[in-house]
C-alpha cells in the first residue's frame, strides 16, 4: 500500500513531517506552508489515517470488543482509567501486524532519498525507530511532544499509567469516535488557548474520515509496548526537542530524558504550550525547525 502524502514546495532540502495517534497529515496548521518557503515540506499519513486507507478496515465497535480482540483464554482484569472510566478487558491484548518496525520499514520503502524527519508524538516514536532502523536515510531529527516510552515502568514514572491507557482501549472499542474527540480534548489540556486550539483540533481532525479501527487499536499497542529508552544512544542524528512545559500526555521529564540521553539534541521548552506547541506557537515552532534544519 502506497501511503498519501501532502506536499509543500518543491524546493530545498527534504523534510517529512510524521502525524501522532489518530491524526493525519491535514492537522499540521500553518506551520507546513511556512517551512516550505525554506524546505520541501512532505506530511503523511500513516497506515490506516486520512487518506492512507488499508484493504481490511476494522469496524466501529459499539457495546462489545471484535471477535479478534477478545482472545480466548485470556485472564480479564478490571481497570481502571481516570479519563475513561472503568473496564473489564483482555489483558494483555493480542499483537497486531501493524508493528512499529512494520510502519518503519513501509516508510522507508516510500521515502527512499535521504531526509530529515518531524514526528509528532506516536510519530516521534516512528522518526526515532526510523533513525535507528535505516541511519543512512535519516539525516536530521525534529522530536515534537515525544517520548522513547508512554507507559509507567517501575523505573519510569513520567509516563501514562498502564490501567489508564487500558481503559483508553476499551473506550475506543466502546464508542472510537467519542474516544477519539475526548483524547483532543486532552492534546490541549493545561496550556495557553485550550478552548481555541480545541476548535482547531476538531476542524482539522473532521477534514478526514476517521481511522480505520485496527490502526486505532494497533497505534495503542505500540504505545503500550513500545520502549525506546536504551537505544537513544545508539541514535547519532542531531536532534531538536519540542516540548510543551503544559503537556499532560508527554511530560516535559520525558524529553529532558532524550536530551540527555541522544548524543546530540537540544531541547526547546515552549512556555504555555500542551501537546500541540506547533499550533500553539506557531511563529516559535517555524522559527525553532527551520534555525535547527539550516545549521
């Protein structure tokens, strides 16, 4: 499968900008016209988002889990989550053929000339992995509101609590496009302009249909399972951190964490800013990648 992407310019060196958790490439905002004054500006969605469709789309679920999800045998716990409530689900759930390495290397099948990488969120999880996975192709890395790990470890703490992201699943089961319009709502939440920026999140996020179910439930997998600590130092790109001192589902420790740990980043901390800093603060963002990139 061919995935869609959106292009700014046509001129200057390459720059793909890589979407997070049930989002697509439309939902950017501004700042990709005006990187492309400097770049040639790409954004694409990833498998199953926007406009990258998949052949076999999973159904919106309503009332129960699919048949596929509900793995047999499985010890069922009940969960608590503070956004979502309470639930009774398998645990653990089942892998999904929609892998981070999978995404990885399906991108890096698309992109073959070398390029520097923007990953928002889950997308700074695939820019990192694809950093990593094919060094050559990677020339630059811009981490936005990212972590090399979402869920709480025991030596982990500024992360997601497991049972919360638990819940997150079964809410998305229960009723995906209601779970996918709350999880905006915390995209936002603690920062400058929240009620602004959530109108713009949902604007952007109605311009497409919304992701098919199994790439929904595969991108929780990856945050659930997905643990990048270890390798940051095997990551020799330069990278540029873009933190929201105001993010909720990132914490700001996560990323002063890659900073310390990536032979070479620096990290940006836009005051005021949640989990969408290049909405936000556009002006600051365009200024911060576009200074980072022609260094």
């Amino acid at each position: 499968m061919s995935l869609h992407v959106d292009r700014h310019g046509v001129s200057g060196a390459p720059l793909l900008f890589i979407h997070g958790w049930g989002a697509h490439s439309g939902m950017w905002g501004d700042v990709l016209p005006q990187l492309a004054t400097h770049f040639k500006v790409m954004a694409v969605d990833l498998p199953g988002h926007g406009y990258s469709r998949i052949e076999d789309r999973g159904s919106r679920i309503e009332g129960s889990a699919p048949s596929a999800l509900k793995g047999e045998g499985d010890a069922s716990l009940v969960l608590k989550g503070e956004e979502f409530g309470a639930a009774v689900l398998p645990f653990p759930l089942p892998p999904s053929r929609f892998s981070l390495d999978r995404i990885v290397d399906q991108l890096s099948a698309q992109f073959t000339e070398p390029l520097s990488l923007c990953g928002w969120s889950l997308g700074g999880q695939v820019a990192l992995r694809w950093a990593m996975r094919y060094p050559e192709q990677v020339q630059r890395l811009v981490l936005v509101a990212a972590t090399p790990c979402f869920t709480q470890k025991a030596d982990w703490p500024c992360a997601m609590e497991n049972d919360t992201l638990a819940a997150f699943s079964d809410a998305l089961r229960q009723d995906s496009a209601q779970t996918l319009r709350r999880f905006l709502g915390l995209q936002v939440r603690g920062g400058e302009r929240e009620r602004e920026l959530l109108a713009i999140l949902r604007r952007s996020q109605a311009l497409r249909d919304e992701p098919d179910f199994v790439s929904l439930q595969a991108g929780l997998e990856i945050l659930r399972d997905s643990d990048l600590r270890d390798v940051l130092v095997k990551i020799k790109q330069s990278a540029l951190l873009i933190a929201g001192s105001c993010d909720t589902l990132t914490p700001l420790a996560a990323m002063q964490f890659m900073a310390a740990k990536l032979p070479q980043a620096r990290l940006v901390t836009v005051e005021g800013a949640a989990h969408v800093p290049f909405l936000s603060h556009p002006e600051e963002f365009v200024k911060q990648v576009a200074d980072f990139l022609h260094e």
